[in-house]
C-alpha cells in the first residue's frame, strides 16, 4: 500500500478516467479527516469520468452539517470537464463530506449522474422481495436519516436538471427511525 499526500498530487494522474477510493472494512477515520482534501486528487485527474468514493464506518465521529449553522466552505474554483458519474457510498452527515459533493457539483460542467448512498452499502428489499434487508444498527440508520436532511437542505437544491440524481436511502419497511427507537 502507498501513502499519497494529498497536497502533492497535482499532475499525476493526467490519464486516469475511473477512480474509486475506499476508507472502509475496519479502518478507523479520524474525525480530523477532512473529505474535501480529496479534491486533491480530482484535480490531478484532467481525464477522469467516473469518480466512486466508498466510505463505511461503524458510526459517524465527524462533525455533522446538522445544526452546523456555520458557512460552506468553498475552494477555489476547479474544471473538472471530464467527470461523468459520482457515486458516494456510506454518505453521510459529515460537514466536509457535503461540501465535497457541493464543490464537485458545482465544478463538473459535464456530470451526468450523482449517486448518494446512505445505506453503507447495506442490501435493500424490495417490492419483488420483501423482508430482506441486511441488518443495520440503529446508530447506522439514524446517521442515514441525518444524510438525508443533509441532502435535502445542501445538495438537492444545487443539482443540475440534466443530472440524474439518485439518493439510495434505508428501507422505510424494515428500518424505519421510529422501529429503531423501540429496539
């Protein structure tokens, strides 16, 4: 494994189209993590397309956006003229992770599709198959319900009408906040 700083990855990777970072499977984040250095690395990619971010953690130790009443931060101004498809699992209520989205929304002129997972990548059921979502604990549920405020307050409002924008969020069948608060 290669450590990359993060502040010397400019120009690196001037061909590289399909980028996926993962921070999961048992690996502690500290909350001093800040997910809008990832830029770093969208900006040494001129050529990528597509740009998946996996992150799943047991609980959320970040500071939240939700009851944040303080600015969004905002980097300088980037083209990433290339970037197609976002997709973010393990989205969550984390203050720098939502203004990661924001900057990489308002800087990809060709984005076609943002995808949002609150799940941490938990299976769902469905009409076809109901019953059978993979459990998930309730600090995990209530963290995707707090994603989704963060969602609805900071992101859907700045999403181009050309972006398909897709927020997978828990079954409200089978993890529901109110059935969680019981347990």
């Amino acid at each position: 494994m290669q450590t990359i700083s993060t502040l010397t990855l400019h120009g690196k990777f001037l061909h590289l189209k399909y980028l996926h970072i993962s921070l999961n499977r048992g690996v502690a984040i500290s909350p001093s993590y800040d997910y809008l250095s990832l830029v770093s690395f969208l900006v040494a990619a001129p050529c990528l397309e597509t740009f998946i971010f996996d992150v799943r953690q047991r609980d959320m130790k970040h500071d939240s956006i939700i009851g944040d009443s303080s600015q969004l931060r905002q980097l300088p101004e980037h083209r990433y003229n290339n970037l197609k498809s976002v997709v973010i699992s393990g989205f969550c209520s984390a203050k720098s992770l939502v203004e990661l989205t924001c900057h990489i929304i308002e800087n990809a002129s060709s984005l076609e599709s943002l995808t949002l997972h609150t799940t941490k990548g938990c299976d769902r059921c469905s009409d076809d198959n109901p019953g059978v979502c993979a459990p998930m604990g309730r600090n995990i549920i209530k963290e995707a319900h707090r994603a989704l405020v963060a969602i609805r307050t900071h992101i859907e409002g700045i999403i181009p009408s050309r972006v398909k924008f897709i927020v997978v969020e828990p079954c409200i069948r089978c993890h529901a906040v109110e059935n969680q608060m019981s347990s």
